[in-house]
C-alpha cells in the first residue's frame, strides 16, 4: 500500500527500480508471444468486455484449424516461438477434443510452445489438453475482491477461478494470471491484494492491464478508479515487478489504449514488463475481438510495428520461446 502510494520523484525512483530488477533476473531480451484469437465465441457475460454473449451486435467467428496453422508455420520465421491460442469461453465436449487435436498438430508440425488462454476447464480437460502438448495455460482473476468479481462475474465465482489456476498448477503446466487495473469499485487496498496474490500463486506469467469501459456493455460509461491519476498503472506495474521477480510480465496492449505518446507498451517495458504479444489473427477478424475499445493494430499488423518498437526502446528481441524461470532455477538449485 505505502509503494502504491508514493508521488513525483519517489514514483520514478520506483519506475527506475522495477527496470533494474527486471534487467538484473529476466535480462535485456523481450520475449515475444503471438496471440491468435481463434474464436469470438463465449457463453459467459463478464460485464465489461465486449465479446460477451449478450452483445448481440457482433459477427461471430471460428477460424478454421487450418488456418490457425498457417499462422503457426509462420511464426517463427517472425522471430515467435510461441502461440497464444485465444477465445471466449464456450465449453462443450466436441470443441475441447477438437482444441485437444489442434495443439497436437501445432506441437508435431512447428517448433513453438503452446499457450492456451479459453477459460475456466474442469482439471480432465486441462489434464488432456497437457497431454496433448500445451505448455502454458492463462487465466486471470481480474480482481481479488471477490464481492466485486461475483458482480462482474454473473457465470464465475472467485473460488472457482482459483481453483482453475491450482489444478493447473498441480498438472505440471506453466501458469499465467493477472488482474485489471482500476475496476469501477476497486480501492488501492484491493490492487495491493491483485498484486500479493500474484505472488502468493508463485504465477509464471502476470498480465495487468488497465480497465476501459466498453460502450455495448452494462459498465459502458464507468470510469477507471485511477482515471484522475493514470500513472498509476505504471505504479501497479513497478510494483508488481518488485513483488514478482521472476515472473514473465507482459506490456498488455490495452497500456498502448489509454497511453497513446509515448505508446504505453514501450513505457510499460521501461516500468518492469519483459515480455511483448504481437497480435497475429487475421486482420479480417481482429475487429470481431475488440474486449474493449481502441484496442491497437486493428488497421494493420501488430507484429509489423515491435521491430521499429524493439529498436527504439535499444532492447534485443529473445531467440527462445522463454519458458518460466522456475524450472531453470529447480534445475540448478
Ligand atoms: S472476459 Fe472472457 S469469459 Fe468473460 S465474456 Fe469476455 S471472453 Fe467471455
């Protein structure tokens, strides 16, 4: 709480730290990952994001596995090593085998990791999608006060998300969380709590990013709680880093949304953040898959703008796909 609250030159001080610590344990390299939403789909209605199922105003998609294929072989030779296989949430017994089938192909046909990011699963599901070659798997929590996430939440409870991440975390696979910043209701002491959480979970990966109210939900119109004082979601970020060492943490997309210049991406990787996702669906689709609005790349290619990115923040994109510092740390202990 008393780093969350600290201004002016305390405030770069914090910034400044967080950069070293981030340089001193994951190094120079930005890790990149590419993110393919593959479907538009999702059964649930989380009141703030977009592509909920009750905004009927949307064009429904499912890219073609083959499709999600070609994308993959084209990845590495973009310098990506691994594959953010992204969706709404709509379970059913078929999809989750047809999923199951698709990252078996990807593992037998390219050299990537594989990142699922598709919701709450029971532990069968996560376990055969394991066995099928996933690697990592992303769920966030959004938000630690769990009257706030019953309300935004009207298909998910608390306890049922944790419980997701720990039955992930006991199968073995590398595990990424996180939080929004700045929920309408939520109070510094609670993103204190999103940020102990992190560590209490001991999460490979840690994706935050800032809240902004989308026009076709029922949070249309709400302000960010810190819209009067923005920087602090590079607060939140720096302190995360301070509080998560060694985790991989991304510069989310929605920083470069509310931060326009300099690009909150570039100064969300000078505030503790090591990893970048280039956006890699189909430009035809990416309008479809907008969780809020003035999300960035929707008129060309994300992953055509990191390299000038990579070069003006004098940084070296990484050769590997990253995995999570945890094992190379068992392995050597
Ligand atoms: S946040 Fe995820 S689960 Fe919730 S409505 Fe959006 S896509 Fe569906």
């Amino acid at each position: 709480m008393e780093l969350l609250r600290v201004r002016g030159a305390e405030r770069a001080a914090l910034y400044q730290r967080a950069d070293t610590l981030r340089q001193q344990i994951m190094g120079d390299a930005v890790f990149l990952r590419g993110i393919v939403e593959f479907s538009n789909v999702c059964g649930n209605d989380c009141h703030y994001c977009g592509i909920r199922a009750g905004n009927g105003g949307l064009r429904r998609y499912r890219l073609d596995d083959d499709e999600i294929l070609a994308v993959a072989r084209g990845m590495p030779a973009l310098g990506l090593h691994t594959i953010v296989l992204q969706s709404g949430e709509a379970p059913s017994v078929s999809a989750d085998r047809r999923l199951g089938r698709l990252i078996a192909r990807i593992k037998r046909e390219t050299p990537l990791a594989v990142t699922l990011s598709v919701g709450n699963r029971p532990r069968a599901t996560y376990a055969y999608w394991r066995d099928c070659g996933m690697d990592r798997y992303l769920l966030r929590f959004e938000t630690t006060d769990a009257a706030l996430f019953a309300r935004l939440h009207p298909d998910c409870d608390f306890a049922a998300r944790i419980a997701c991440l720990e039955h992930l975390r006991a199968l073995g696979v590398q595990v990424g969380s996180g939080f929004m910043i700045g929920l309408p209701g939520e109070t510094v002491e609670t993103l204190a709590r999103n940020i102990m959480l992190c560590r209490d979970l001991d999460l490979d990966m840690i994706g935050i990013g800032p809240f902004i109210a989308h026009p076709d939900t029922p949070l249309a119109g709400c302000r960010n709680a810190y819209a009067d004082d923005p920087e602090m979601h590079f607060v939140a970020l720096a302190v995360l880093r301070q509080f998560n060492p060694r985790a991989h943490i991304p510069a989310t997309t929605a920083y470069d949304a509310v931060f326009r210049e300099p690009p909150g991406r570039d100064l969300a990787l000078r505030r503790g953040a090591d990893v970048f996702m280039p956006n890699v669906t189909p430009l035809r689709h990416k309008n479809d898959y907008q969780l809020y609005p003035g999300k960035p790349g929707l008129d060309g290619e994300d992953h055509g703008v990191f390299a000038a990115r990579m070069s003006r923040l004098g940084r070296p994109v990484a050769s590997g796909p990253g995995h999570a510092l945890r094992l190379v740390a068992a392995g050597t202990a």
